[in-house]
C-alpha cells in the first residue's frame, strides 16, 4: 500500500477525531478520557511534549498513530492507533508502528509503553511482533478497556 506518514497539523484534527472514534466506537464504549484527547490533541499530546502522525493516501487521511509523554518519566505511550476500515489489512497499522518506533530512537526515548486489551488479539500479537512485552497493569489505569500493559525497550539507561 503506498501512501505517506506525515506529522500532525491542526487541519487534520477531525480526521485524527472520527477515525478513533470510529474504532473505539466498532469494539469499545468511548470513555470520557478519550473524547478529552481526541478532541483536542493539540493541547493534550502535542502541546505536551507528544507526537501525532497521521497515514495519508492522496488527499485522504487513513491512520493515526500517537506517542504521549508519560508524566513524570521520559517514556510514552504509543497510542491512538486507527486506520480506517477501508483500508484494514494491508499493514498500513504496522507501517506506522515502525516509523513511530524509529522516530522514537531518534528522539533517544528510552521506552515505549502500550496500554491495551486483551480482546485486540491481532494487535496483540503485532506488538510482541515488534519486541513489546507485557509488564504489570497498575489499577488506575486511565482506560477502562484496559487490561494489558506493555513495554518496549528502545535504549538502556
């Protein structure tokens, strides 16, 4: 599939919106945290130090992919995955992964955190693809769909 990622700009912030939403909406309830952040992902990712990238195909955005500082630390979350159904299958959800990991490294982030459900056995499995393994869910987790946290180690320090 050839199509481009590119970085966040305020223009895509209802793409970035409806895709998310979309998916949660397909496999989940969408939780009060989530339309906090996806509706402004300006001030809750980006002006927090955070990164947005988006999947574009000709003039159409396809998929989204986040990483989001964790407070207190000098990791992220890598979260607000999505593609758009019409374009599931064909590993544009991978494509992102691997530009966010390497633009991780390049930002020398030590580790990369994914909080996540069980019921996503796919995505799962993509993730301990990638190197991601599972470590303690603490009980305040911020999602409720939550019951699988993961780690990814990108350098030691």
């Amino acid at each position: 599939m050839n199509f481009k990622i590119i970085p966040f700009e305020n223009q895509y912030t209802k793409d970035f919106y409806h895709l998310n939403i979309e998916w949660l909406e397909a496999l989940f309830k969408v939780e009060a945290y989530d339309k906090k952040v996806l509706s402004q992902p300006q001030q809750y990712i980006i002006d927090t130090g955070g990164y947005i990238f988006l999947g574009r195909k000709d003039d159409v955005i396809i998929g989204t992919v986040a990483l989001m500082p964790i407070i207190n630390s000098n990791y992220f979350e890598l979260t607000k995955m999505a593609v758009s159904p019409k374009y599931r299958g064909l590993k544009i959800g991978q494509t992102m992964m691997e530009h966010v990991i390497e633009f991780a490294k390049t930002k020398q982030i030590p580790k990369l955190i994914i909080c996540s459900s069980t019921k996503l056995e796919n995505a799962i499995y993509i993730y301990k693809k990638y190197g991601f393994v599972e470590i303690p869910m603490e009980p305040n987790n911020h999602y409720e769909r939550s019951d699988i946290k993961m780690e990814l180690f990108l350098m030691r320090s």
